[in-house]
C-alpha cells in the first residue's frame, strides 16, 4: 500500500497534523499511538504530546502528595488542597502542551495524542473534574469557596484547550466486557460511561474515524496508517 512506500520528509515550509487517538481503557491508546510514532518518525517529522497525569506528568504537589504518609486529619487535608491545586494545574498544563502541539504541526509535524481534553461531560474522560467530584462533597463555605474557585480555572484552561481542534480523531472502540477483559482492575460501570461518551464526542472540525479495537492489530493498525498517510498527502496537496 501506498503507506508503506518511502515517503520524504515532511517541509517545516507547509502545515502539518494534529492527531488525537480516543480510547477506554484497555483500547490500546499507548501502544498505537508509540507504534505510529515509531512508523512515523522514520522519515516524517513527527512527536507525540502527552496530557494526562500519569509518568510523563510532573509537578511539586505530586511529588510532595507521593511523601504523605501520614492518615492524620491535617495531611489528609493537605492531601486533598495539593490535589485540587494539581488538577487545576494540570489543566493548565493541557492547555499549554496543546498550545506548543499546534505551533509543531503549523510549521509541519505531525503532533500525536493519546488522549484530549473534552468540555462536554464533567467529572470523567478528560473532562473537568473538580466541579462534579468534589463541589457536592462539601459544606464547610471557606473550603467550598477555594475549591470552587480551583474548578472555575480548571474549566478556564480546558476550555481554552478544546479550541484548538485536532486535525484527525481516532476512536479506537472496544466493548466495556473486553475492556474488563483487558484491565480487570477496572470499574465496569465506569469503563461503560467512558465507553458511550468516548462514542458521543463530538469534533466538528476534525475528521474522525471509528476503529474497531477487537480486530486482529496488525489490521487495525494498518487501516490507521493509511488513513494517516492519505492526510499527510492531502495536507502536503493544498
């Protein structure tokens, strides 16, 4: 196939592509996303942009929340302050990395996420989270007034960040049974909301292609690539 053939570099000269791969857990998110960048980066200028708050994440709160041993009423407490001081500024963070993804793609990478930030739902997938899970939980005024005002800039950043569309939107589709299947660990009632929200998001600006994640990988992998190849060569057309 077309995508297999020695392709050139892309020119710094025209634009580029961002990228945005969906997923629950157990869909393969990491492994296609590492696999195209590989693919990618042999002649293609190419990097993947990571927004969630796993390894490639750091900050202070989290690495002084890493410290807290303590189950005292105080630190468990303080806890509870680094971490919604840490969930606004991831979202910042988010807002920022997207930010520097579009400057890489306008001048003509190709920016690959293995997530993205989404507006629609609070509380799950991405979304804004403060509002939903921590605002009912509380009584207490002055506590309530700093954790709402964590979530107004929270929903700030993430709003700012849903502006800039990607370019190409893969939803990579598994049952919520294999999903469980795949990562037991998991809530099933969570994985099913993840499951039909990931399939309810809605990209107008984007072009966005549904993958059929139970599939053999080396075809969901190769039906990928040359939806992606197909774009680089329309982008590189204009």
């Amino acid at each position: 196939m077309m995508f297999n053939t020695i392709i050139r570099k892309v020119p710094y000269a025209r634009k580029g592509l961002l990228i945005a791969f969906l997923g629950q857990d157990g869909a393969g998110k990491s492994t296609v996303t590492d696999d195209i960048l590989k693919w990618l980066t042999w002649k293609i200028e190419a990097k993947k942009f990571y927004l969630g708050s796993g390894d490639h994440y750091f900050s202070w709160r989290k690495r002084l929340r890493s410290r807290i041993t303590s189950k005292s009423a105080i630190w468990k407490l303080l806890d509870a302050a680094l971490t919604l001081g840490d969930t606004k500024a991831l979202a910042r963070h988010t807002r920022k990395t997207i930010y520097k993804a579009k400057r890489y793609a306008d001048a003509g990478g190709i920016a690959i996420f293995d997530r993205y930030p989404q507006i629609e739902y609070y509380g799950i997938n991405d979304g804004p989270k403060i509002r939903e899970n921590y605002l009912p939980k509380v009584k207490n005024k002055l506590l309530y007034a700093y954790i709402h005002y964590c979530a107004v800039w929270e929903e700030y950043y993430l709003k700012k960040a849903v502006k800039t569309s990607p370019d190409v939107v893969f939803k990579l589709i598994l049952p919520p049974e294999v999903s469980i299947q795949r990562k037991p660990e998991e809530d099933i009632e969570n994985v099913t909301k993840k499951h039909t929200i990931i399939k309810s998001l809605n990209f107008p600006k984007a072009d966005v292609f549904t993958i059929d994640a139970t599939e053999e990988y080396s075809e969901e992998l190769s039906k990928i690539k040359e939806i992606i190849w197909n774009k680089i060569q329309d982008k590189n057309g204009e």
